[in-house]
C-alpha cells in the first residue's frame, strides 16, 4: 500500500542554525538512501517556500490566478515522501526515521 508522507513547517520561525539545518539534510539522505536501496521510495520533493505559490481558482467558469498559498495558516507544507508500505504498521515505523514532524495519509 503507498503512504503518503507529508512534511510541514512553519515558515516564520526563526531560522535553523548551519548545524541543524545539516542534521535535518543528513536525516533526509539517510532516509531517502535506505527507502531507494529497499525498492520502496517512489517519490519526495522539497516544495518551494509558499512566497513562490500561486493559486489558481474558478470564477464564473473562468480560471482566476493569485499570488500566494490558498489560504493562510501557521504552517505550511514543505515536502512530502511516498513510501510502499506493507501497511499501516510499517508505515509508523518509517515515520520515525524521518528528521522532523510528518503526518501521514494511508491509502493513495
């Protein structure tokens, strides 16, 4: 079954240090060098800070774009990973290999 790892962060605190930053990086090649090695990694991506965004929405059957994220909100998703998982068990466990808080959706 394919999980979908979803990596939030909040975009106004204040920033990592050198050194943590190169923790969090580490962590990300570990897991993503033993997820590949395994066969079970089948897409991550780091997403662009949410001043990049643009919001495409419909009005009177027209597409209407915007600058910005869709909504405002205290964080804002940064990446996400997409791991084959036995199931959700597996799941759990993966999770906590990865370096920073993740929430999960079961069953893409």
């Amino acid at each position: 079954m394919k999980y979908m790892f979803l990596i939030y962060s909040r975009e106004t605190d204040e920033p990592l240090s050198p050194g943590e930053l190169e923790q969090i990086a580490n962590g990300h090649r570990a897991l993503m060098s033993e997820a590949g090695q395994k066969g079970i990694l089948l897409g991550c991506e780091k997403l662009k800070p949410t001043r990049s965004a643009t919001t495409v929405r419909t009005k009177d059957g027209h597409p209407m774009t915007m600058d910005g994220p869709f909504a405002e909100t205290k964080e804002q998703l940064a990446g996400y990973y997409i791991l084959e998982c036995k199931g959700l068990d597996e799941a759990i466990i993966k999770r906590r290999r990865f370096p920073i808080p993740v929430r999960a959706v079961e069953g893409l």
